[in-house]
C-alpha cells in the first residue's frame, strides 16, 4: 500500500497477511504501525528509531523494508557517504528486522534503469554487509516489468502497480 491509512483499511477488513507500506511514514504514525504489525518503508535513521521506540513493549521485531535512492529523487536512504554510515547504524538497531531492501526506478531507456541497478547493487552490498546476512531485494515495477528488464537483483519479488489494473506502464 502507499500509506499508512490504506493500509489500516486491509487490517479492519480483517486481513492477517504482511502488509507493506511503501512510502515513508509520519513519526506521528509509527505506534500504529507497529502495533498493526504493518511493514513500513524507511528511507532515514529517524524513522528506524522512531519505529523502533513505537514498537518496544510489543512482542518480537518488528519488520521493515529499507528503500534506497538510485536517482528517483523522492523518497529513499540517500546512497551518499553519510546516508551509507547511517545504515550502518541500522544495521545494529536491535528489535527491528530488514525484511526487504528495494528501490523505485525512476529511468525509462534501458541505459539509465541498467545504471541504477548497478547502484541498487552497490548499495545492497552496504546493507548486507551491515547487517552480516543478505535479504531479499526487489526493484522492479510495471515499466520495467512491461520493458522485460532482467537483472540479477530484480529476481526475488516485484512490485507492479498499474500493470495490475491492466493499465499501460507510462
Ligand atoms: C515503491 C513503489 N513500488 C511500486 C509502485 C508501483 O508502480 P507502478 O504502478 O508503476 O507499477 C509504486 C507506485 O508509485 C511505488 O511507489
């Protein structure tokens, strides 16, 4: 789901599965993620920390993907020197488990979608060796899905929006 409140709806309709939230969540909103078991995205420290300070009398880790920006600019953990020290820090946050390490392409010629997975890649390699293991990892949406991209990391999970409805990727 794209927030915090879509999501809500699913768990109120009764669903038990994991749930994702895939863009970033408001501070103000971490104690509901946690308790709601919901996967949120994190692109900063702060919101680990928050998450992590939300979820600290519930029982067992609470489970978050980590969003790395490759060039969309929107949201993600900024793959510079200090955005690569920060996840190291999350790496040793304990109570809280990386489910996921994703990125949201953002190029439409092969050129530049093969250049940012090149950089998911290197920024993946940080994460895992933070962490000491290596999750799963997802990058591609409708276009590239629509486009037949094919990369090494693109192979675990996907995350098609528009192709879904049956809508032509723009
Ligand atoms: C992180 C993320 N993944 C996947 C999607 C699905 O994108 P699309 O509808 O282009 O398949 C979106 C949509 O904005 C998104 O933000």
């Amino acid at each position: 789901m794209a927030t915090v409140q879509e999501a809500c709806l699913l768990r109120d309709a009764g669903l038990r599965v994991p749930v994702s939230v895939l863009s970033p969540i408001p501070s103000a909103a971490a104690r509901e993620v946690a308790s709601r078991r919901l996967r949120p995205s994190l692109s900063c420290l702060a919101a680990a920390r928050d998450l992590r300070r939300a979820a600290r009398d519930l029982p067992g880790p609470v489970l978050a993907h980590v969003e790395l920006d490759t060039g969309l600019g929107r949201y993600g953990w900024p793959l510079t020197p200090a955005g690569l020290d920060q996840l190291q820090q999350l790496a040793a946050l304990d109570g809280l488990t990386v489910a996921s390490v994703y990125t949201h392409l953002s190029g439409t010629s092969r050129a530049e979608l093969a250049a940012q997975l090149a950089l998911f890649e290197q920024g993946y390699a940080k994460v895992a060796a933070a962490l000491g293991r290596r999750p799963r990892r997802h990058a591609l949406a409708s276009s590239a899905l629509a486009a037949q991209l094919r990369h090494p990391a693109t192979t675990q999970l996907v995350r098609p929006g528009a192709l879904l409805y049956g809508l032509a990727p723009c």
